[in-house]
C-alpha cells in the first residue's frame, strides 16, 4: 500500500514468495539473520501450496505466503512495480492487483484499501489526459521563470 503511495498505518509486512526450494532457503537464511531469529525454525516443508501464511513474529509480524486466491508469485512478477534495495530488485504489487486481491474481502481496512487504490489510478488517469508540451514546456516555464526575476 505504501509503496503505491497510499500510507496507512500497519503492523505487519505481507510477503508473496517466489516458491522454488532455492529462493525459500534464501529467504529462510536472510530472515534468519532478523530479530530473534525465528525463521531458523522454518524449513522447506512448511512452504505447501496452499492459501493461507505463515507468521514470523519479530519486532513486526511477517506473513509469507506463496498463494494467494489460488494466484502465486509467478502470477504477478511480469506487471508488479519494483524498488531497488541495495543490490536487490524488489516487487510489489501494482493498485490492480491489489484492488484484483482486496476487492471481494468483508474486511473494512481491505475496502478503504480498494478504495484508496482506485483513487490512485482516478488520479494518475487524470494527470496523464492533461495536455503536455513535453520539452518545450519545460524550456518555457524555465523562461517564465527567469523572466520573472528580471524586473
């Protein structure tokens, strides 16, 4: 939600694993290296394919999925957005996604996310149908601006 730039205050990260065996012992060894170190209890059998997560409790709680809805990490890889960590290219999911994931929950926190996704996307639609001299509208408002400072 965050990453799409809808803030809303959370108490968990929400991660969708890719479930190949070499990504999972990856990922328990970094998560292992977090906090208290709980995830060294998780092995690769823990990680069926089948809905529902997996709880880490740190100092905030980490849900691992790797199936959600009946979709997986391979369903949403090719339109997720990423962020660059360090040397790591992180996915996240894109507001149709989300709005894909939230939109039939009974929760209300998962509607006002629906919601708030589905302003996003109003907001960039207009945005983009406004008109756009490109370039050139960058060189004339630099030229507004300088001409403004000269009296």
């Amino acid at each position: 939600m965050i990453m799409n730039g809808f803030v809303r205050s959370t108490l968990d990260a929400d991660l969708l694993v890719e479930a190949s065996p070499a990504n999972l012992e990856n990922l328990l060894a970094t998560l292992g290296n977090v906090g208290e170190g709980w995830a060294r209890e998780l092995t690769l059998a823990d990680f069926e394919l089948r809905e529902g997560s997996i709880r880490i409790a740190e100092h905030f709680d980490i849900d691992l999925f790797v199936q959600i809805k009946g979709l997986r990490y391979e369903d949403f890889a090719s339109e997720a957005r990423s962020v660059q960590l360090q040397d790591r290219e992180i996915l996240f999911l894109n507001p149709e996604q989300i709005i894909r994931l939230k939109a039939d929950s009974r929760r209300e926190k998962d509607q006002l996310d629906v919601i708030a996704m589905r302003n996003l996307l109003q907001e960039k639609r207009a945005e983009q149908s406004k008109p756009s001299l490109g370039r050139f509208g960058t060189l004339l408002r630099g030229a507004w601006a300088l001409l403004r400072g000269v009296r």
